[in-house]
C-alpha cells in the first residue's frame, strides 16, 4: 500500500513500518460463498469488500449529502461542490444530514445489502433504524473504540456496516481496523463490559462517557499488539465488523469532508437495543440512560 510520508490518528504519528501498518485483507473474492466469509470473520474480524455497491448509487447518496451541506453553508463556495471543501461554518438542524437522504436509504437498507447478511449471519435479518452520519472535517479522526459499548443492550451478534460517500485517500482519514482484535476479549473484559449511557446513581448525576477505549492508537496497539489495517477506499467499497473489533480512523489531513455512515444489523430472532428502534433514536438521550446502584 501505498503512503504518504506521515500519517496520524488523533494528532499521534503512526508507525508505518510493515510490522505496525498494512491493508485491509479483501474478501470481494469470496463474496458469494457465505462459509468462507463466515471463515474469515471468525478469524480476521472484519470483512473488506471493495465494490459491493453500485457507484452510481452511492454517488446519488452523496449528492444529497452535498446538497444539504452546501444548504447549511459548510461548503467552500470558491471550489467545486463535488470536491466537498469544508468552509468551516457547517450548521445543521437537528436530523437535517439524515432524514432528508431517500438515496442513502437505498443505499444502506437494500435488498442487496440486507440479503448480504441474511446469508452470512444465517437467517432474517433487520437492521437498526438510527443511522450514524458522519461528517468528518479537516483535523483528527475517531478514538479507538468498539462498538459493543454503545450498543450492548440487545444481542452481542450485531454487525456494523462502513460505508464510504466518496473515494477516501489515506490523508483523507479513512476508517482503520485494529488487526486479530476481536480476539483480545478477555483482555478488553471490563471496557467490553460498559455502557456509555449507564452510571452509578449512588455516586451522583450521569457523567458523559464518549466511549473510547484509548486515546493514543499509537501506544494502544503497542499494548494489544497487531496492525492498524485500512486501505485508500473507493466508492461503492463495503467494510463490516463485528461488536468486538477494535477500530479507529486516520486523522484528515485535506480541505474536504470525508463523508460516512455506520449502519448495524442482526438477525431478527435476536433481542435489539431498544435504544436504535423506533421513530426517535438519539444518542446520548436522556431517555437511554441507566441509573444503577454500584
């Protein structure tokens, strides 16, 4: 793979070093063969697909995004609205990015990606409602983490689905997957074991909790050992994981936004996570929080 001759994940230089950095293992070469997919889930913890959309619908997905952007003033004027130059003064309403996407949702909750899972998880699948749109802007990229924390209510076998909006360069900070993570569970127990909308009633008010596992990928890997694994995304590419699996994102070192979502699904004989059903999802509401007495 090719890179630059510095890359940064939370403001943090990344070792490039083959021993420290590589690229995501495809599986488009197995696509249509759910055992081996299942195979390798089981022991990579991730499953990188590159072209699994049609570009042509991603692209419309993006148009929309741009749109709305351009709406709310967070595109440079003086610069083509494709290439999707930040201007700095992005303010969007409330489900503004979201809810007015009819080209994303054809996107994320198809036939062809729903029918994707059915076949790898074995059986109907549904997929949550909220849909986390990500606008990422020049500066640092997301804190390792897994997603288990925010989402752990319901069945543990729940799969997020990545999806670029976008061809993403590696300085435009694409999403990293920490290497045989999934694997470290018994080391990771007590963060795996948090939710970020539960606190100790006892001990005073709810406290804000974002979630992150470290704030240094640098050292984090370090610790845990493996890759930062990530590659130069194209449009239309499909990355998926698991609960478990720890991830991150490069910092974006350009002018642009790289636009993004994170959808999950499961099968549908699974308890869900009440919190990401229904009409009126939020994260961080107060409706989802838990009081318990530690």
């Amino acid at each position: 793979m090719k890179t630059s001759a510095h890359l940064t994940s939370r403001g943090f230089e990344l070792d490039l070093r083959p021993e420290s950095f590589g690229e995501l293992l495809r599986s488009d070469a197995i696509l249509n063969d759910p055992d081996a997919l299942r195979e390798r889930l089981a022991q990579e913890g991730y499953l990188y697909i590159p072209g699994f959309f049609a570009r042509e619908d991603v692209q419309a997905a993006r148009t929309e995004f741009l749109d709305r952007l351009s709406l709310y003033g967070g595109l440079d004027p003086a610069h083509p609205k494709e290439d999707a130059v930040a201007s700095g003064r992005l303010s969007v309403p409330r489900g503004g990015l979201l809810n007015q996407n009819e080209p994303l949702r054809n996107v994320i909750f198809s036939q062809r990606l729903m029918k994707f899972y059915e076949r790898l998880l074995g059986g109907e699948c549904r997929h949550y409602d909220h849909i986390w749109t990500r606008v990422v802007g020049p500066g640092h990229g997301t804190n390792p983490h897994c997603d288990l924390v925010y989402m752990g209510r319901g069945t543990h076998d729940v799969m997020t689905a990545w999806v670029p909006y976008g061809d993403v360069s590696l300085e435009l900070g694409g999403l990293m997957i920490l290497e045989k993570s999934h694997l470290q569970q018994k080391r990771l127990r007590s963060y795996l074991e948090s939710d970020v909308d539960t606190y100790c009633a006892n001990r005073g008010p709810y406290k804000h909790k974002n979630g992150q596992l470290s704030t240094n990928p640098v050292t984090l890997r370090e610790k845990l050992g493996g890759r930062w694994l990530t590659s130069a995304f194209q449009m239309g590419d499909l990355l998926t994981f698991g609960m478990k699996t720890v991830h991150a994102s490069l910092d974006n070192g350009t002018k642009s936004y790289r636009l993004s979502t994170d959808t999950r699904y499961q099968l549908v004989s699974e308890p869900i996570d009440s919190r990401w059903v229904g009409p009126d999802t939020e994260e961080y509401a107060e409706k989802n929080r838990i009081g318990k007495i530690c």
